[in-house]
C-alpha cells in the first residue's frame, strides 16, 4: 500500500518508480538471513525489514559492508543501537525506552519485586536485562526470570507458570510475542492467576498487536485487569486519516492495521523522503564490485558477490536527516538510528473494550494528558502520592478496584521461621519459659503478635530461641538473618547503620540512645563558699556592673538638684555605691527628685526583687534539701578516667564504647538488674564497675526497680530501638509490619501492652537525671535588658532637656579669646552640666532666687518638690563648681 502511494505521486521521486521485492522470513533467524541476502543480489538501495531482532544481528552486519540500509519497524532489541551497525535504522519503539514505562508504572504504585517472563533469544534477553535495569533507579528489583523457548508447550509452560504460584511475588510483566502470549495468558486463567491479588504487565510487542484483534469474538476474556504498553500514535491527523481512507478503499470491511503495520507504512516513506534528497544530488543508482578479499572459500560464497552500493553513505546521512510526520507520528532518527520520538499509552483490558489509563512520554514520565496536549507540562507529571486522584481507574484481574499489594504469603510455603534471642535479664521485654513448654512472652512479643492482627492476611510462623548456650550476640542473629537462615528475628532489637547494611527494619516504636548510668554521691553543702552556689560566676559578674551603671546613671540624674547626691567627689563615690547596693534591701536613705530617677529607680527596684527572691529560693533548697550527684558527669569524663565499665551482654555498646577510644580490658559484660546493682555498688575498687553504659529503655527499668543510681549527662548516641521484628533485604513483610505499628499508634494500643509490661514502681532518687542547679544568665538576661533601656532612655532624655535648657542660657562671655568657638561652647555645656543648682527650698524662697531657680529648673526631668520646713530652715546656698579646678 505505501509503495503503491509513493508510485501515484510521480513528483516524488522524479518520475523514478518504486520495484517492491518481498521475501518471507517465516520469523526464523536462518531463513531471514537467507532472505536479506537474497535481495540484496538482487542490488537492492534498501531493505524494509526484518521484522526480528534475531534476523537483524546478522543482516545489520552485512548492511554495513555494502553499505545498504535496512529500516526495520519491529526489531526491538536495544543492543542493535550499539555503533557497530550504521545502516540500521529503527522506525519502531527501542524496548530500553519502553522498560523505562514499565518501571515508571512499579515505581508509581509503590511495587517492589516483579517477574519477568520473555521469549528465549536477543529480544526477550536483552529485553529484560533492560528492564532490570531500569528498576535499580527506582529501588525495585526482577527477582525471577522465567526465559520460554521459542517451540514451548503448554505442559512445560503450566510447569513453569505452576513454580511462579508459589512465591510471594505477584507482579508479572510478560516481554513475548502474539502467539507465545496468548498461549501464556490461556495457562494462567487454568492456574488461577487471573484472580485478585495478581498484576499482569505486557508490553508492546504483544499489546502493540490488541488494535487489530476483533473484540466480537471474546478474544480479550483471559485478559480481564491486564495492563498492555503500547506507542502512542494520533487518529486525528490529516496524515491518519488519509491513510484510513485508502485503507477502507481498498481492504473494505478489513480490520484496521495494528501499530508494527503503521510503523510498516511509514518505513517505506522515510526511505522515500531520504530518496528524494539522494536524487537531487545524484543522477544515478550504481553499484561495484565487493572488496572482499578472497580466500579459500570466499570466491564460492553468495556474499562474496555482493555487490556495494555506491551511494550507501549519502544515503544513509539523507536517512539522519529526516524528519516528517507519518501515520504513527513525527518520524526522525537520531544518531544511533533510533526512533526519536518516544510516546507510549498505558491501556487496560476491561471487558471487551481497551481503556486508556494514562501517557508516557520521556519528558513528562507518566500522566493523564496525551502527548502534544497543551496542558501536558511537567507539573502535571504523575508522582506515586497522586494515584488515587490522577490516575484514571486501573481495573485489576479480578475486577478489583484497589490496587493490590504486588505480594503474598504463599499458601502452601513453610512457616516463617523466627529468632527471638534468649535473654539471662530483662524479661520484660522478651523471655523464654524453656524447652519444657517453649512458651514465649514478653513487651516484644506482644507487640509483634498484636501486630500481626492489623495485617490483611494470616502469617504462619514459628518462634525459634537463639542464644541458648550462652548469651545471645545480636548482631550474629543479623548475620543469621541476613544469609536467610531464620525468616524474621522478634526481640529488643535497636537500629545501627552496619545492621541496616545487612536487613530491614520494621517501624521503631520506642527512642533509644546510650546512657551512663552511676551510683549517687552526697554532694558537701557545708562549705565556707556555700552561699555563692546559687549563681553561676557570669552571673555574678553581670549583677555586679549593673549595680554599678544603675547608681551611676541615678547619680547623673540628680546630683544636679539633689544636695544628696553633691559634696566633694569622694563624698559622691562613696554615696553613690552605697545607695546603688543599700537597693538590695530596699533601705536606701537617699530620695531621688527627678522623674527620669525615680523610673529608673522602680524598675532597678523591680529587677533586684527578683534577683533576690531567686537568689534566696535555690540557696535554701541547696542548704536544705539532700544534693545527690553523680559520681561520674558523662561519657567524656568517662572517656578519660581509666576506670572499668559495664555493658549489657551481647549489646552493640561494646563495639561503641570501643570506637571511642575505651579499652577492652576496661569492659565487663553484665546479664541482668541484679548484676548492675552489685557492680555499681561494689565500685572500681572492690570488683566492679564505675559506671555502666546501656540502652535508655533498659536503664529506665533499672532505675525503676534499684534507688541510689541515676543518669549521668544526656544521651550520646542516637539509634532508633527497633520495631521487634526485622526481616531479610527487601522484605514487602516489613512495610506491612510498619504499617501496622503505626495504628496501634494512634489507637492507643502499644500504650496498653506498654502499661502491661514495662509500668512498675518509681524510684524518685534513682529516675531523675541529675543537672546542674545553679542559676545563670540566661535565665534573667530579659530583666537585665529591661532595666538597661530604661536606664538609658532616662539618661538620653536628662541629657536633651539639659542641652536645651543650657542654650536658652546662653554661654558666658568671660572665655578666653584664644579658645575657639566651638570648644568654648562644649566647656561651658560642661561646666553648666556640673554645675549644682539648689532648689527654691534651698534659697531660702527669696524672689531673685525663685526666679533664678525657675530659669534653671527647666533642664528636664528635674522635677523640683518642695522641702519641708526644717528644710527650708537649713537651705544652704548655692555652690558652684569651677570646671578648671575639677580633679575627677
């Protein structure tokens, strides 16, 4: 039909005609070969095929040595990109680029594991090779391929599809052609894997052919919930149509084409395009002779006869060049003879109809817009967490809506065979009654089996004791774990980086990290410097100075007009630091005039109220309540005394006490409360320990039960204690598990089993962390900036006023003349500055001095109050002071 298209239009080729020669390759490698190099004695410019990646290998070789194209529309091997085969051009879909669609679907509803089953040669191989990896970027993994024969039968195919059954994985994705997927799909409706719980993913190569199957004749009833990967191509373009026309025109009633017979089509007019161009520059089509170099055999071989086509090179860089759009879209290769363009539709076999679910293109990755659509950008691309509201229904085998798991626990497998590590102490968390009744109990235990109660499905397992000849080495149960020998481990397990290397953890339920834990000492609250203890040094320093710079700025604020605060400079000092500290018990006899004093004076007030009650509170808890301390303050001084140290047995505390610079022969292992007890009581010199470094919730049950111990600093080390379970590398089991953590969470349910377990008596002396009881900064910076601003915003104001008192004044005119202005000015505003004026009470009320008080009175914030009579009596004249004279 293309061919007979081309040859209508007799513009497009320059009156040159279009010779078809077609040979069948009965989809054989041997026969295809036959087949190319019989065309190709025939001096062919290009050959439309093969239709294989098997038959493609060995022509695309032969291609390159006469330099002949062959354009194929259904090889899909991503190996035949590799440079090696330059005349090979690819109008079809590589399948590199579709794995990328089949991996974006597993990443997009969360799946794992998947299988893979593909046809047994260089398609199907490299195929799933492909796809393997591509799921490494998404953290995904093939963990079976099943590789079927070309001539399989159904027996050996129910066998194999029969061994599938039985493992946990439910996600399949089937790379095989037409008639070896029909087979496949027909096995697995017999075996039941049609059912609810199971994903089936084709890709085009079997998908790519559903358009042309006629749906009337239930072609697709064991297909029911499969999702097919198929090229996306446009049914409304001009180019579509007019190729539908010609279709129904001269195949009526036929079924239209499926995907490879576009792709078939629009072969033949990217060859017709490059031909046009090689026209124009050349006038002829010649051939010579191969260059073959004969040999024994090669003067008798057909290939030796061969001849090369002139102008394969031109040709194939006209071929580089080609860009139109064709029936199944824009048609241009890239450098490796790859299709460009790389669009796919996701499609869903429901009923008797196939429904569209979504688009992948490569720069959009999965969504629901089609390709070329306006509204397709990026931000509307599809992300796992936008399943339930982007995505278009996905009806799954079964006619299940919800999206299934992608695994489960076979039904005929084993019981999971679980360690739970037989513990010599701390039976809350997890016991072992013995070989007698093998009865196992405990915090962990009950978490675990409750949780299994929140899982969809039933897990038949079996609880296996490891540790029983001596104390149980977590991290030999990892290594037992991760070589598959136990299926699952349950117990008081804590997450360390080198154990998530090796396993999966579930959700953790419980925080953890390492402690010391130390006997109490009494701490010696006689001493003679007892009374400095409620403050720390800083502390006390910054009280101090501002007992300093509040009565200096308080005497700044009235010396002025407050005869208290006047007399000779070490009358004023020693008035000045004995009103500043007699504020510490409010008994200061000195009044204060001024408005600006008084504020400033209230709030110092304020804030020396509660440095004093803070003060007197935590002295009389030091001298009264019993200090306990601790006998060592943390890790780094236990770091650098050389004492001997504890450690729960088989806890992963030792490797890290041993990281940090702790010696072996420092290290002693203790099993259980009781042994903690008389090594810390026993003490570095009498054969036991200084201190022992654990678990947090293992000390929290120590300190609750065992008084005189505590808490020495913070906790130096975080690792989330595990859930008490965890499972081999990529374990679908553990999510679930986490999963079902998580509600009995919000439920209220791991707080009950918690209660049940690991509640007992309080110790109070024993359960508090110790920390430091002395006050400092931090706790009364705000106070200190209060009363700082309000000091200073008194002593800005003070000093405007006065300014502008002092220039409605006037400077003196007795100053030298050889001082100049400006110097003169800031020395009068000095002298006026320091001047002491009395108030009217203190002249006696005479009229000039009233009004000459009046004159001064007005330098802000000195707010006269009158005096009482006996202070009027003794009002002593004005004193000036003469600024040269001035000593300090």
């Amino acid at each position: 039909m293309a061919v007979a298209d081309v040859n209508s239009n007799n513009s497009l080729l320059g009156g040159n005609k279009l010779v078809l020669h077609m040979l069948d390759t009965n989809c054989s490698a041997f026969q295809g070969a036959a087949a190319a190099i019989e065309l190709l004695k025939k001096n062919v410019v290009a050959i439309i095929g093969p239709q294989t990646s098997a038959v493609s290998h060995f022509v695309a070789h032969v291609g390159a040595a006469i330099q002949v194209p062959f354009i194929t529309y259904a090889a899909t091997d991503p190996s035949l990109s590799e440079s090696q085969y330059p005349f090979l051009f690819r109008i079809a879909h590589t399948d590199a680029v579709q794995m990328e669609v089949v991996a974006s679907l597993i990443d997009y509803y969360g799946w794992r594991e998947v299988v893979i089953l593909y046809l047994d040669d260089d398609f199907g191989g490299n195929g799933a090779s492909s796809l393997s990896d591509a799921l490494i970027n998404i953290t995904a993994r093939v963990v079976q391929k099943a590789a079927l024969p070309p001539d399989i039968d159904k027996y050996t195919l129910g066998n194999i599809l029969a061994r599938l059954v039985g493992i946990q994985t439910r996600i399949f994705v089937v790379h095989m052609p037409q008639n070896l997927a029909s087979m496949l799909f027909a096995e697995a409706r017999n075996l039941g894997m049609m059912s609810a719980g199971y994903v089936w993913i084709v890709t085009d190569s079997y998908a790519g052919t559903w358009t042309s199957l006629d749906a009337s004749t239930n072609v697709f009833g064991g297909l029911q919930g499969v999702i097919g990967i198929q090229g996306y191509y446009q049914n409304d373009t001009l180019q579509f149509k007019s190729f539908l026309s010609g279709w129904n025109f001269r195949f009526p009633g036929s079924v239209l084409p499926h995907l490879y017979g576009l792709y078939a089509y629009d072969s033949v007019w990217f060859l017709v395009h490059a031909l046009k161009a090689y026209l124009l520059d050349h006038s002829n089509v010649t051939f010579h002779q191969s260059a073959l170099v004969p040999n024994g055999f090669a003067n008798s071989s057909d290939m030796a006869h061969l001849n090369v086509f002139e102008g394969g090179s031109s040709l194939r860089t006209h071929l580089l060049q080609t860009n139109f759009q064709g029936v199944s879209g824009r048609i241009q290769v890239g450098p490796n003879g790859d299709l460009v363009r790389s669009e796919f539709e996701i499609l869903n076999v429901v009923g008797h109809d196939l429904r569209v679910v979504g688009y992948w293109t490569t720069n959009t990755q999965l969504s629901v817009f089609r390709p070329g659509n306006s509204m397709n950008a990026s931000s509307n691309s599809l992300g796992p967490d936008d399943a339930p509201h982007t995505l278009l229904q996905v009806v799954w085998p079964g006619s299940v809506t919800k999206t299934p798991r992608g695994w489960v626990l076979p039904k005929n497998g084993r019981p999971l065979k679980i360690a739970v590590p037989n513990k010599a102490g701390f039976k809350q968390f997890v016991s072992w009654s013995g070989n007698s009744s093998n009865v196992f109990n405990g915090f962990c235990i009950d978490v675990f089996q409750m949780a299994l109660n929140y899982l969809p499905y039933s897990v038949p397992y079996t609880f296996v004791p490891f540790g029983i000849n001596g104390p149980p080495v977590y991290d030999d149960m990892i290594d037992r774990l991760a070589e598959k020998i136990y299926d699952a481990v349950v117990g008081d397990l804590t997450i360390t980086t080198k154990r998530m290397e090796k396993v999966d953890f579930s959700q953790p339920y419980v925080e953890s990290g390492l402690v010391v834990v130390v006997p109490f000492k009494d701490a010696n609250t006689s001493n003679e410097w007892a009374f400095l203890r409620p403050f720390t040094t800083k502390m006390w320093i910054t009280t101090f100075l501002f007992f300093i710079f509040t009565g200096m700025v308080i005497w700044m604020l009235e010396h002025k007009k407050n005869r208290d605060f006047r007399g000779k400079p070490k009358k004023q000092v020693v008035t000045l630091l004995w009103f500043t500290f007699s504020t510490l018990f409010f008994s200061q006899r000195e009044k204060t005039k001024s408005a600006c004093g008084r504020f400033v004076l209230l709030v110092w007030l304020f804030v020396v109220l509660i440095i004093t009650s803070s003060y007197t509170a935590n002295l009389t808890s030091i001298l009264t309540v019993q200090q306990l301390i601790p006998t060592i303050q943390g890790i780094t001084s236990l770091q650098s005394m050389n004492v001997p140290v504890g450690y729960q047995a088989g806890s992963f505390a030792r490797d890290y006490l041993i990281s940090i610079n702790i010696a072996k022969e420092r290290l002693k292992p203790l099993s259980n409360m009781a042994e903690y007890e008389r090594a810390l009581n026993q003490g570095p010199n009498g054969g036991g320990v200084a201190a022992i470094v654990d678990e947090v919730p293992y000390v929290q049950a120590f300190l609750s039960s065992y008084c005189g111990f505590t808490i020495a600093g913070q906790v130096f080390t975080k690792s989330g204690w595990g859930f008490v379970s965890a499972f081999p590398k990529d374990s679908e089991l553990a999510v679930d598990m986490s999963t079902a953590i998580l509600s009995m969470s919000e439920n209220g349910e791991m707080q009950k089993i918690h209660d049940l377990w690991l509640s007992s008596k309080s110790c109070d002396s024993g359960s508090t962390q110790v920390q430091s009881n002395k006050l400092d900064l931090g706790s009364f910076w705000g106070l200190f900036l209060i009363t700082g601003l309000a000091s200073l915003a008194g002593l800005l104001i003070y000093i405007i006023r006065l300014f502008c008192a002092f220039v409605r004044k006037g400077p003196p005119d007795n100053q030298e003349e050889s001082v100049s202005r400006s110097a003169r000015f800031l020395k009068s505003f000095a002298a006026y500055a320091m001047e002491a004026h009395p108030s009217a009470s203190e002249k006696g009320g005479s009229t000039h001095g009233s009004k000459k008080g009046k004159n001064h009175g007005e330098d802000g914030c000195i707010n006269e109050s009158k005096l009482d009579k006996q202070q009027n009596e003794t009002a002593t004249s004005q004193v000036r002071v003469d600024l040269n004279g001035m000593q300090w």
